[in-house]
C-alpha cells in the first residue's frame, strides 16, 4: 500500500484518508483470516494426531504400517518398479490422447453420410465409459491369450496398456468433445465464409480453441492414468505395486504398500497443483476478456 501511495504522490494523485483507512482495514482482516486459519489447521492436525496414536491397536498399526526398517528395504525395488508404471502413463499417454481426439472428432462429423461413423464411435464411448477398468484387464490379459491367435501378443505389460488405452480414450474423448462443443458455431460459419472447408475450419479454428480449454481436465484424467497403471500388476507385471506386494508376502509387513502409495502421491500432487494453476490463469484470461 505505500508503494501504491508513493506512486499516486509522483503522478499527482493522493489518495483520501477514507480510502487508505479502508485498505488498512482490508490488510488487518487478511492477517486476522491467515491466523485464524493457520490456528484452526494446527489445532486440527494435532487432534488427529492424538487421537491416532491414542487409539488401543496403534502400536500393531505402526510396526505393521509404518516401519522404516522395512521402508529402507523395500525403496529400491518399489522405485525400480515405478519405472515400469511411468513407462506407462507416457506411452498410454500419448496414445490416448491420440485415439480420444480422433473418436472426438468422429462423434462430431456433420451430415447424414457420417451417421454410421457417429453411431459406432458413440457406441465404441457409451460401452468403454460404462465397463470398469479391472474388467477390461482381466479380459484383455487372460483372454486374448486364451484365443492363440498368431502374431498376437501375449506381454501381459503389452495387454494391460491396451486395456488402458481402450478405457481411458473413451474418457478423454468426451473431454475432447466437450471442448469442441465449447465452440461457438459462429466461428465455423467464419471460417467457411473465408473458403476453408469443413476439414480446415475443424483443423484450424476449432481445435486449437477446444484442446486449450480442455488442458486442465485433460491433466487430471493423466493423474488417473498414473495411479491406475498400477492395476497392469494383476497380470504379473512387476510395477510399484507388484514388488510392494512381493516384500509384503515375505515379511508379512505392510509397510511396502504404504511406501508404494505414498510415491505415487508425490507424483500426483504437483501435476493436480499444475492443473489448478493452469485452470486458475484460465479463468482469469477470460474475465479479463483475453483469449483462452
């Protein structure tokens, strides 16, 4: 404020005692709202705190859960892991997205020529939305082996990312969709009026405003991707999960599992802190009436 006030002093402006008495009454509430609220969280966590390790089985709970000799032990093969699930949230990734637009811009071809396109694309979304993922992988990684066809792989790693990018192009498509849909018709008949066709107009007006308005959604559908690649393990691929599960059954100690979702956690966080960032700038772009 006597940085503004400075400034208003050099260009001639001075500020009147009503309004600086207002703003030192705006930044003795802001201060007043941090120190409630830091008390209340403080106060929060310790009586969780309490009453966790109050509780009659915590200590069961903390040698079964939370032992950091078996954390140490079980670090190296979970991370070793990890890297199987991140060589899989890419290359799913990439492919889903791919996919997703494609089915996207299917669902949204004009004209009655393309109504068997629309409804097979529709049909391919509606099923793919409605069937859980953990039966969409027990299907593609115990029953397309069943079927012996030739040149068709049996990698369960290879399975499980096709099931992965069966469901999860469903999902984004919609996205994409909506994206799309987002659109005002106007800016089409704009483009059509300058003589690009329906192709270009697609390619070169409405998908570049639609996949930005759908940045945010589409980086919380990649955090789902990357927990639920942990999933491929029921096929046998050794991913974070699988090696917790391994130094679990041999020590009968839990605390892999903790440590397993615990890294993934701390995957997860900065890419939903980096969506709602982004989805905050966006929001303010456009009331300030700037482009999205």
């Amino acid at each position: 404020m006597e940085a503004f006030a400075t400034r208003a002093e050099q260009d001639g402006y001075r500020p009147s005692e009503r309004r600086l008495a207002h703003e030192a009454y705006r930044r003795s509430r802001a201060r007043r709202s941090a120190l409630i609220a830091t008390a209340s969280t403080v106060l929060t966590a310790v009586a969780l705190y309490l009453l966790v390790v109050n509780s009659p089985g915590w200590e069961v709970t903390r040698r079964t859960f939370f032992n950091l000799d078996y954390a140490r032990q079980a670090l190296p093969e979970v991370l070793r892991g990890l890297r199987l699930n991140l060589e899989l949230m890419l290359g799913c990734g990439v492919l889903i997205l791919v996919f997703g637009l494609l089915l996207a811009v299917l669902r949204t071809l004009r004209g009655p020529v393309f109504l068997p396109v629309r409804l097979l694309a529709t049909a391919y979304v509606d099923f793919f939305l409605g069937l859980p993922m953990i039966i969409c992988l027990l299907v593609m990684i115990t029953g397309v082996p069943a079927l012996r066809l030739t040149g068709v792989t049996t990698d369960p790693l290879l399975l499980g990312g096709a099931a992965l990018v069966l469901t999860y192009s469903a999902y984004v498509s919609e996205v994409f969709r909506s994206g799309i849909e987002s659109v005002h018709p106007s800016q089409r008949a704009a483009a059509r009026s300058l003589g690009l066709t329906n192709a270009q107009a697609m390619r070169y007006v409405v998908l570049p405003q639609a996949v930005r308005r759908v940045v945010p959604p589409l980086i919380n559908n990649l955090v789902s991707l990357q927990k639920d690649t942990g999933l491929v393990s029921i096929g046998g691929a050794i991913d974070a999960v699988y090696a917790a599960k391994i130094i679990a059954a041999h020590s009968f100690n839990f605390t892999p599992y903790l440590l397993a979702g615990l890294v993934f956690i701390v995957l997860t966080i900065p890419l939903t802190r980096f969506a709602d960032w982004l989805t905050g700038r966006m929001n303010r772009r456009q009331l300030q009436g700037g482009a999205v």
